[in-house]
C-alpha cells in the first residue's frame, strides 16, 4: 500500500510540474525519476513526496532545483572515441559536398560534446561553413554550456579521448587554462548557437544534416522515444545522420525512416527520398 500511495504521490508531482512548468516528465522512465526523487528528498530531510510536492508548487526556487536534479548531465568530451573517429571517417566525407552544414546536439548537458564536434570540423577543415545548434531543457546546462569553462582536472582524460577519436594537432592548444578550470577559445565557440529546447514536449526548428541525440533517450519510455524519433526524423535533411547512444538503437516502429550506416557506433541515415 505505501509502495502505491508513493507512485501516486509521484504521479501528482509529475502532473504539477507539466502544469505549473511546462516540463513533461510523465513519460520519463519512472525508475530514474523516482531515485532522484528520493535522492532530493533525503538531501533536504523532506519526509514524503507530498511534502516536496507542496514545497515546488510555492517556491521557485525548490522547483528550478528539482528541475535541475532531473536534467541529465552526464556526459564528457570525445566520450566513446570511436564514435568520432567513425565520424570523422563515415560521415566528414559526406559533409564535405555540402555548402552549408546544420548540426543539432539534442540534450547537450552541459557541452563537452558540442566543443568535441566543434575541434573535430575544425581540423577537418569544415567549421567555418557549420553552424551546431546546441539545446538541453536545462537552462542551467545551458548557460554553463556557452561558457566553454570546464574543471581542469578532467583535461587529461579528455587529451585521451581526442588522441583515441583521432584527433590531429594539439588538444592543449583550444583552450587557455588557470589552476582550476579550461576555458576553450572563442575561434571553437563562434560557430555554435545554445538554446533551450525539450524533447519531450517542443517540436522541429530546422532542418540539419547530422543530429546527435546520444545518451538522451535511454530515459525515455517506448511511447515518449516514438515521439523524439518523429521529432527527429522532421528535422532530417533527406540523406541526414542521426547518431544515437551506445545503449540506444532506432524502434521497430521507426525502423523504416532510419538506415543502419554504422550500426557498430549507432549512426543511423535518413534515406535520400524520405
């Protein structure tokens, strides 16, 4: 019985959210919500998920934190090498016919792989006719994104990455750095636009010819992941890539609207009459 009365709990602080916010996490996969759920409440010594309920329906500020606790920011740069050095080899060739390239990184977290795909076309010669868009529904992820500012610390496993991804110059020689924190260069930063967009609730804004939406979709359930692929396959130019997450693959019902490319890394085409 308290295992029911806690879902319904979570179902109203869901539903309050959607209504008050405009987030929509009522698809979300309840499990990962659930253990951020409690995770704030045991932070903040809150008793119930009533009692957080009460507390986000009348102080923004407890809202904009639980918002946050949602936002899923894991991620680093160059993560899974080989989904880059794929890139680099697979899809740079392909880029390279186009006169003007769009690229959307959808749910960018806090934009380690925005600056990676930003490095990478600029050693392969293709940045300055790109423009990537970067978007997370984190607002917070996002004005920390346009910074460009990461710990120093994690520049060293970051050099691996590159190095692995097939990178061709110096990694130290885009970002000036202090005792804390990179700051990467603004030649790396012009050429990307952030903004804030939900996968869950907004819809199409452009169209591109690469969308990476990797790591995002694992927090989804199957009807929630069926509307993200309609949002993406619309934004697709015919004969556009969409990269997907190690532990992410194109639904059956989807299926007909995404070739496998690279299966191995999870890129997947748009056929060129789709």
């Amino acid at each position: 019985m308290r295992d029911e009365i806690e879902e319904l709990e979570i179902d109203l602080l869901l539903e309050a959210i959607y209504r008050v916010r405009g987030f929509d996490f009522r698809q979300y996969l309840r499990s990962s919500l659930r253990r951020r759920i409690l995770h704030r409440m045991q932070l903040d010594n809150v008793p119930t998920v009533s009692a957080l309920l009460d507390r986000i329906l009348h102080d923004e500020l407890w809202m904009n934190k639980l918002l946050e606790d949602f936002s899923i920011k894991v991620t680093e740069m160059f993560r899974d090498p080989g989904f880059f050095l794929a890139f680099r080899q697979f899809i740079v060739p392909q880029l390279r016919k186009q006169e003007h390239i769009r690229i959307w990184h959808a749910g960018c977290a806090t934009g380690e792989e925005v600056y990676s795909m930003a490095i990478l076309l600029d050693e392969e010669g293709l940045l300055e006719r790109t423009i990537i868009y970067a978007t997370d529904m984190s607002e917070e992820a996002i004005d920390g994104a346009k910074e460009g500012k990461f710990p120093l610390k994690k520049m060293q496993a970051y050099t691996r990455n590159y190095l692995q991804a097939g990178g061709k110059g110096e990694f130290s020689s885009y970002y000036r750095s202090n005792r804390t924190h990179a700051y990467f260069h603004d030649m790396i930063k012009k050429r990307m636009v952030f903004a804030q967009h939900n996968l869950a609730t907004d819809v199409s804004f452009n169209e591109f010819q690469v969308i990476l939406c990797r790591n995002v979709l694992i927090y989804f359930d199957t009807e929630l992941q069926n509307r993200v692929f309609n949002v993406l396959a619309d934004s697709l130019a015919d004969g556009g890539y969409l990269a997907l997450g190690g532990k992410e693959t194109i639904l059956a019902a989807q299926q007909k609207r995404f070739l496998d490319d690279q299966p191995e890394w999870r890129i997947y085409r748009k056929p060129p009459n789709g």
